[in-house]
C-alpha cells in the first residue's frame, strides 16, 4: 500500500541544467497534482491533472512541464533549473468523487546553485 | 474564487494546555474544508474533513474541528497538546461544486513547550 511515491527525496542542481521529478500513485487516482512548497508561502499549485492525457496549469507553471501518459504516473520536468525553483516539491492525488482529499507523497527538495 | 486565511504564522503552546488554530476561508457556496498536519520533512496528513451535517468535526490525533458559517471560519482544537503535535498545519478549501483544486492557507507553526 505505498500510496503516492516521490523520487528522488533530494537533488542539488547546477543552474540551466534539466531534471524530472517522478510521481507515482497506485491508488487509480484520477486527479494529480504537484506543488511547491517555500517557506511562508504555504503551497503553491504548479500544474495539475485530471486524467491520462489531460494537464493544466496551476498558479505557477513558469519553467515547469508535465506528462500524463498513465493513471499511474505524473513526472515534473524542469527544463532549465533557475535558483528560484529552490523549494520543496510535492506531489499529490485524488480520487473522482470531488472531495478534494488529496492524498501527498513525502516531498523532493531540490536545491538549484 | 476560493482563498484560506490562517492568521498566525507561528503558535506556541506548553505542553498539556489547550489549542486553537485559526482558519477563514472565501467561497461563495458551501466549501469542502479541510485540515492538514505536516510534520518536519514529511508530506502533507489529512487530519479531518467538513464536507456537510455536523458541524463539529473530528478528526485523528485528538484534533476536532468547528464549521461556522456566519463568521466563515473553520478553526482547529485540542483540549490538551503533546510534545509530538509540534507541526505544520495547514487549512485547506476545496469546491463541492465540481472543481478538483482545493486551495490552501500558508500554514501555521506549531511550537510545543516541554
């Protein structure tokens, strides 16, 4: 029963280098989500899902790209690290009821310098 | 559109006293309200959900929450907070008018005295 799983838990990128966040939930959750979180600033939505093959931005997609190929998986893609994508990174999932319980995973703190 | 007010950023508590963590929230229709407690270098953990009836809510950990329409608020209680309580928690509000975005406050600090 793992839930909603992160990978990796920590990365320190070199400035304009790219990386993926990967994001996997075994839940068949159709909604996903990825936030940021900064100190202070509670979370902040990136981009969201709705279902395999449909994304959306959030309230702060700049120099972010996601995926939805499956269900199951939602990988965050940063194309050219800039250090204010310093934070702490979370995805999350939903199933379709509209409850809006969102269950997260443990978070990817990704340093840029 | 949907906003969340957690008015303090840090509380702090002696250990055994009781707490109350506030919440206001912003949205036109009846919201879905939702607290959630993350502790240091973990994700986010509900902690207990007001969707409808009751409007006294309990949740996990001894946690109970109150809805109140006319001062829309949604605020968190315990009659007696341990050591381990010290946290994050964050208020959320989500839509039961369809939209599958919930909308959270900044959080607020929970600093536990011995």
């Amino acid at each position: 029963n793992a839930g909603v799983t992160q990978t990796p838990k920590f990365r320190i990128l070199k400035i304009g280098q790219s990386m993926t966040l990967q994001c996997t939930q075994d839940m068949n959750h159709n909604y996903m989500y990825w936030y940021r979180q900064d100190p202070g600033m509670g979370l902040k939505l990136i981009y969201y899902s709705v279902g395999a093959g449909i994304t959306d931005k959030g309230e702060v997609p700049n120099g972010y790209n996601v995926s939805r190929s499956t269900t199951e998986d939602f990988p965050l893609r940063l194309e050219l690290a800039a250090p204010s994508q310093t934070s702490v990174y979370f995805c999350a999932s939903s199933d379709s009821s509209g409850a809006n319980v969102l269950t997260f995973g443990a978070g990817s703190r990704l340093t840029v310098l | 559109a949907q906003s969340v007010t957690q008015p303090d950023i840090h509380i702090t508590v002696s250990e055994g006293a009781s707490l109350e963590l506030r919440c206001n929230y912003s949205y036109g229709a009846t919201p879905y309200l939702f607290w959630y407690v993350q502790s240091p270098g973990q994700g986010l953990q509900l902690l207990l959900k007001y969707f409808s009836g009751d409007t006294l809510v309990q949740g996990i950990k001894g946690f109970e929450a109150e809805f109140k329409r006319s001062q829309s608020s949604f605020n968190l209680r315990k009659p007696s907070v341990h050591w381990s309580d010290a946290a994050e928690y964050f208020c959320a509000v989500g839509s039961s008018g369809g939209s599958y975005i919930p909308t959270f406050g900044r959080g607020t600090s929970l600093i536990v005295h011995p």
